[in-house]
C-alpha cells in the first residue's frame, strides 16, 4: 500500500522538530556556557543554583567583613603595642623621679616629661582609621576621650562585625574599658596615715564575681587597715596607701590578678562612705596625670604611683593579647573563605556549566541526524520539505 506523502510529511515535521531544538539547546550551550536558560528546565537544580548563589553572596560579605576585622584589628593592635612603649618609658622615668636624691627642679624636669607624653598617649586613644574612633566601641564617630578632662564619652558598647552565621567579632572597641586601671581609690582623703578613723564602717570589696567585706573601727588606723587587708585578703587583692599631690593619704585597692575587675563601696555611713562614689577606678590617661602633677609639684612619686603605672601596662598588655588572639583567628578565616568559596564555584559549576567539548559532539551527532533524516526523505520520496511545499 502506498504511503500518502502528507503522512511522509507529518514524520518528517516531527523528527525535523525534534532535531531542530536540540540543536537548537547544544548551539545557545555552546554560546553560553550554560545548560539551562530558565527556571522551568529542571526547578530542583535551578533552586539548587538560587541557594549556592545565595550562599557565594554571604560568603563575600562575610569576607569583606573578614578584611575589615582583619585591617582594624591590626591597626587598634598597632595603637596598643605603641600604648606600651610610651608607659613603659613613663614607668622607667617615676622609678628616676623615686629616687630620694632627685632634687625638685629634676622632679619637674621629669613632669613635663609625663604631660606631654599624656598628649601622646591622648592621640593614640583617640585615633581613626576609616573615620571612625577605635577606641570609640560602636559610637564610631564620636570622639572616645576628652581632651581636657580625659573622661570617656563614647559608647560602652564594643562595635561588632559578623564573619559568620553564629560568629561575631569585636572590631572597635570600649575605650573606656580598655583603658580602665582596675584598682579601687577611695574619694576620702586622711592627713595622716596613723590618726585612727573618726567613724568606724564597713566597705564592700567585689573582685570579679566575689563579693568580702571589710570592717574598720575607730581604733584602727589606715595603716592598721592596710596590714589587715594584706595580712587576710591578698589573695584576691592587695591594698595600699598613696599620697595626692595635696600632701594627704588615700586608699588603694589592687586585685591580684590583673583581668579581674574591682568595684569598692562603704553604705555604712564610715569614713569612707562619701557620698556617690565612695572608691573610683582611674584611666589610665588619669593615672598618668596625677602622677605628672605630682612630679610639677617637685614631689617625688610613691610606690603606689609606681604600682599604678605598672598596672596600666599590665591591663594594656593583656588587652593587646586579647586583640591578637582574635586578630589570629581572623587571619586564619581568610584561608577557609578562599577554600569554601573554591568549594561553592565548583558545585555551582557542576550543575549549571557545561561541558563545552561533550556539547560540541552532541551538537555535531544531532547535526548528522538531521542531515541523515533529510537525505532519507529525499531518496524514499525524491522529495524535499521545499520541493512538497511548492
């Protein structure tokens, strides 16, 4: 029976279709690069796509954040470590001044010495990088310490960059922890250190998350007290007299270890029970100063003026260690960003590029097809798509 052309015809429409899109998906492969155009050719693959491209983007944010952390950290670990110098010249120059042959003309020499490194130190505290204050904690742009009183006036919030999902990074810090000296200094001043006490108290000592009091009668002395606080409590802190540039004595509470914090207060109504603030930590733009006044006065600087010095390079040390080990981690991200990032190419590679030469061949196979199902035609029927339409 003879096959009527127009059924030749509709097999050959349909297998001419067919070729024709496959060829016409390996040529826009080829030219793109790509094995599917739109969302409809394989959803689970393209949302597949949409997540790991999701993620390349909060990869490059976290590592820009990672550059960040990493430039501002260098720079607030350059201040701390020129932080150091200066206060340990400043401790080298009160160890001088201690000495009892100084004479006061020397001693003043010396304090000029102390206010303009205070100047030096100020502008190290007070430094930028990008516009925005180190030391300044998440206030950014306002200025941390005041350059006349030297208070902090910044935010008491670290300023924070994630450089992940679940972990975060302090990149400018509080200045006013920083560089906060963690002794305790009573406000009460006594004009001798061996008159008893006119009213007998109680003070509040919190070293870290311990809490002791301490009682002082009328018929101790700040000396007797001293004795006593060492003699019972020097494991947890220590205590000391200093002598104010006004000639009269205060009390001085140091913790023993150095990352402890120190907060003193006597509610009792006692000598020491002054008002607001019974006992005040310094900064250590403050510390610096005192001891500079005292210098100017032609008086020599105690022990204690030493002991706060060396704990001002004790806190800034520690800070600046604390700095590195995060600064240590930081570095060490960049590597597995670069890995991670390596890892989520590869992946997206994998399901949305092709492979240029296996599309080539397929391309050229379907190409021979083609011409293979035009020469097929034409011998069975001696006909061409043109020649049946005409």
């Amino acid at each position: 029976m003879k096959v009527p052309d127009s059924l030749i015809f509709s097999l050959f429409q349909e297998q001419d279709a067919k070729l024709r899109k496959k060829l016409s998906d390996k040529t826009l492969e080829i030219s793109t690069g790509r094995k599917y155009m739109d969302i409809s050719d394989d959803p689970p693959t393209t949302y597949d796509l949409l997540e790991i491209k999701k993620d390349i983007s909060q990869l490059s944010q976290y590592s820009k954040n990672r550059l960040f952390a990493d430039t501002s950290l260098s720079y607030v670990d350059f201040n701390l470590g020129k932080i150091e110098e200066s206060l340990n010249f400043l401790y080298a120059k009160a160890i001088q001044a201690k000495n009892s042959v100084v004479q006061p003309e020397q001693l003043r020499a010396i304090g000029e010495v102390f206010s303009s490194n205070i100047r030096v130190l100020l502008d190290r505290m007070n430094d930028q990088i990008g516009g925005n204050y180190i030391f300044g904690g998440a206030g950014l742009t306002t200025k941390p310490f005041d350059d006349n009183n030297f208070q902090y006036k910044a935010s008491a919030e670290n300023f924070k960059v994630w450089l992940s999902d679940n972990y975060q990074v302090d990149v400018f810090l509080n200045g006013g922890e920083v560089f906060k000296v963690n002794v305790a200094i009573s406000n009460a001043t006594f004009t001798s250190t061996g008159v008893n006490f006119t009213t007998g108290g109680t003070i509040s000592v919190t070293v870290g998350t311990t809490t002791t009091n301490i009682n002082y009668p009328t018929t101790q002395t700040l000396n007797d007290l001293v004795n006593f606080i060492n003699s019972n409590h020097s494991s947890l802190f220590q205590a000391r007299v200093n002598q104010k540039t006004d000639g009269t004595y205060s009390l001085v509470l140091i913790p023993t270890e150095v990352s402890n914090n120190i907060s003193v207060s006597d509610t009792t109504g006692g000598d020491f029970d002054v008002g607001s603030v019974d006992f005040y930590s310094p900064n250590m733009l403050e510390v610096v100063k005192t001891i500079g006044d005292k210098l100017n006065g032609g008086k020599h600087p105690d022990d204690t003026d030493l002991m706060l010095l060396q704990r001002s390079f004790d806190r800034v040390a520690l800070r600046r260690s604390q700095v590195g080990s995060v600064l240590s981690q930081v570095k060490n991200l960049q590597l597995v960003y670069e890995n991670l990032e390596d890892s989520l190419n590869k992946h997206k590679s994998d399901l949305e590029d092709v492979e240029l030469s296996e599309s080539i061949m397929e391309y050229t196979r379907y190409r021979i097809a083609y011409e293979a199902l035009m020469r097929i035609i034409a011998d069975q029927r001696d006909m061409s798509i043109l020649r049946y339409i005409r």
